[in-house]
C-alpha cells in the first residue's frame, strides 16, 4: 500500500512541479530559476509542517508520510533541476547568479526546516 501511495503522490507532486515551473516561465523574464526556487521552498514548508507540527500531534495518519512526505514532496522539489540550472548559470557567465541561486535556495530550504524543527 505504501507503494502505491508514494507512487501517486510522487504522480502529483511531479505534475504541481510542471506547473509551477511553465507558469514562472510564462510571468517571470528572471534569469534567476525562480519556479525551481519556488517548489523546493513550498516542498520544505509542506515537510516542515507535516513532519513537526502536525504528525506528532496526529501520529494515527500513517499514510501522511509516503503519500506527501516522501511522495508528493519527493515529487514536488528537484535537487537534479536545481543543479543542472546552477551548472548552465555558470555555463552561460552567470555566475554572480548561480552562486546567488545555490546560496538563497540552500540557505531558505535548511532554515525552514531549522525554524520548524526548533519550536
């Protein structure tokens, strides 16, 4: 069963990605990976919450942590799109943006997960 629910949230959370990413295309002309900052900065808050806040509070849902923990937020952020941006912002003379983008999503997904994890 927990296969089928990581399966399916991994599903979901693949698809929110796309689309996260093809709207921030559409509006943003930054050349800064904004949509990939974005998913992996609303998958850490998600984590964040379910891992402390809500599960210790509601430990009989079980199937919180393959559905979105491991799938949908699995899913949703991208460390190998995060990675292959930073390398091509480098590639292309961008690199005043490509250590911005490692030093900023780096230091907002560890310090969400600092900030929840310390309450």
């Amino acid at each position: 069963m927990n296969g089928l629910l990581i399966f399916i949230g991994g599903g979901l959370g693949s698809l929110a990605r796309y689309g996260v990413g093809q709207l921030s295309a559409r509006y943003s002309a930054l050349t800064f990976p904004i949509g990939t900052f974005i998913s992996n900065t609303i998958a850490c808050v998600l984590l964040a919450f379910l891992v402390y806040s809500f599960l210790p509070k509601n430990p009989t849902y079980t199937w919180i942590q393959p559905l979105l923990i491991i799938g949908f937020c699995g899913g949703f952020s991208t460390f190998s799109t995060f990675s292959n941006e930073t390398i091509q912002l480098f590639q292309q003379g961008n690199a005043s943006i490509a250590v911005l983008n490692i030093l900023v999503s780096l230091g907002t997904g560890f310090g969400i997960i600092y900030l929840a994890a310390s309450k």
